[in-house]
C-alpha cells in the first residue's frame, strides 16, 4: 500500500469517527427528549381536538389559561438569553381566528451566529425547559415527598450507538420505562394520594402545563433550519475535538448524565397527558351519546 493510499484510509477513517462522534451525541443528548416532544405534541393535539368537538372553542381554554403563559414566557425567556429584540409579548391572549392563545414577536441579527442559529433552536425548545422546570418545582412543594430522582425510583436506560446491534439493550431499555411509568402509576393511585385534595389540583395545573409543554407547530417552522446548521456545527466541532479528547465517549456520557435530568419529569407529563387523554375520551363518548 502506497503513502497516498495510506494518507487517504487515515483521513476517512478520522473522518467516520468524527461523524460517529456526532452521532453519539445527537441520539444521546437529543433524541429522547425530540422523541418525548413529538409524543406531547400528538397527545396535546389530540385533546384538544376531542375538546373542540365536546364544548367548542371555549372548552380549549381550559387548558390554555395555565399553560399558554409558561409557554410563552419560556420563550422569553429565551429570547432575552439570546440577546434578541423582544416586539411584543402576549401571555394569554386567546384568537378564535387565528388559534393563537398567546404569542412573542422578536428580531434578531441575521448575521449573527449566535442569535440566529443558537438562539433560535433555543427559543424554539424554550417551552419544554420552561415547562419542564415548572412541573418540578410544583410538584416539589406540592408533594416534598414525591421525587423523581431518589433512589427508590427505577432508573431509565437509554440506546447508544454501540448498542445498536445488541437485543439485549433494547429489552433494557423497554424493561426500564416499563418499571418507570409502573412506579408513576403505582405512586399516583396510592391511597395516600388519592385520598388528599392537593392531587387533584396538581392534577388539574398538570393538565394545562403538559398540554402546551411541547413546541407549537410554529415553533417548529423556526426550529429545523438552525437545528441543521447546529447539526453540522456539532459534527464539525467533532471533527477538531477528536484528537484533542481521547475519551470522547465518557465527555458526551457525562453531557448526557446532566442532560436527561428531565426525562423523569418529561415522563411524568407524558403519563398525565395519557390519563387526561383517555378522561377525555370518556366524556367525548358520553357527549356524543347524548348529543
């Protein structure tokens, strides 16, 4: 084999590691949390359509009056963390027309990475952090002793690209999320909580707060293109950390290790999303008995 050949296997060799490397932290760092999303924002579209047809536009209000204004101020969040000009923000300000129960216009700098590229995806994801963060905090004063990160509850694993090819990660995986939502459900429906009134006003905020958890489908127009571009800036930042970090592999587990600190929360909206999905669905059925 001739020094070019070499040169030339050296040179896609380093280059499939980086691109493996950038892999490694989209599955383990994004993914879930992307995946958990689109599961909040089907549920959350699904509610609501059984609520227009239960009680109109009225009935979509429920929800809205608690969730719309974390929603929004998420994204403000947000934008004032980007550095972007804030034009006007409404909390709550419900448009029959439009749909719209509340919005945030902002500008930025086109030419600026920062506000444009990271900025933008940030603004975009902002409600699920906000949401999220306000889902701990309620249910920590709400129930001090209910935690979702103490050692009785059972822990969640995740794929990685090495485990890709190995069945027994995926029976992991799916053993521990079914150990988890069994523990929320176990937990929610004890006699203790069943029997205190505070369970169902947390259940009551709950509702409003995961129904609008998630990134609206505007927000998702403005996530795609800078999450490209945040993309490709991984996979070149990659390309120059490779040889600089030997231990690649533990730097984005230990990302991930503070990352998914809001997965257990996430997992609690999606299973209360779950419960007041099937509520709905019962009182959808009896109304259209009777209707």
């Amino acid at each position: 084999m001739s020094e070019f050949q070499r040169t030339i296997i050296s040179i896609l060799n380093y280059g499939f590691d980086s691109f493996t490397l950038t892999l490694k932290i989209l599955l383990t760092l994004f993914l879930p949390i992307i995946i958990s999303c689109i599961i909040l924002n089907l549920l959350a579209k699904e509610q609501n359509r059984r609520l227009y047809a239960i009680g109109g536009w009225r009935a979509l209000l429920i929800s809205a009056g608690v969730g719309t204004p974390i929603h929004e101020l998420s994204h403000f969040l947000a934008a004032v963390i980007a550095n972007h000009k804030i034009i006007e923000l409404k909390l709550f300000k419900p448009d029959k027309r439009t749909g719209s129960m509340g919005y945030m216009t902002h500008s930025y700098r086109e030419d600026n990475f920062f506000q444009a590229i990271i900025g933008n995806t940030l603004i975009a994801i902002a409600p699920f952090f906000g949401g999220a963060a306000v889902i701990y905090l309620m249910s920590s004063y709400i129930f001090p002793d209910f935690s979702l990160f103490s050692r009785t509850v059972p822990r969640i694993y995740f794929l990685n690209l090495n485990d890709l090819l190995n069945w027994e990660s995926y029976l992991l995986v799916l053993d521990s999320h079914l150990k988890f939502f069994a523990f929320l459900g176990k937990k929610i429906f004890s006699a203790a909580m069943l029997s205190h009134w505070k369970t169902y006003v947390f259940l009551l905020l709950m509702f409003g707060i995961v129904n609008h958890l998630s990134p609206s489908g505007a927000d998702f127009k403005n996530f795609w293109q800078p999450a490209l571009v945040l993309m490709a800036t991984i996979l070149l930042l990659s390309l120059i950390i490779k040889p600089i970090i030997q231990r690649s592999s533990e730097m984005v587990a230990k990302a991930a290790d503070c990352f998914f600190v809001f997965i257990p929360i996430l997992y609690l909206a999606i299973f209360i999303s779950l419960l007041w999905l099937l509520l709905i669905y019962l009182v959808y059925w009896i109304v259209m008995i009777f209707r």
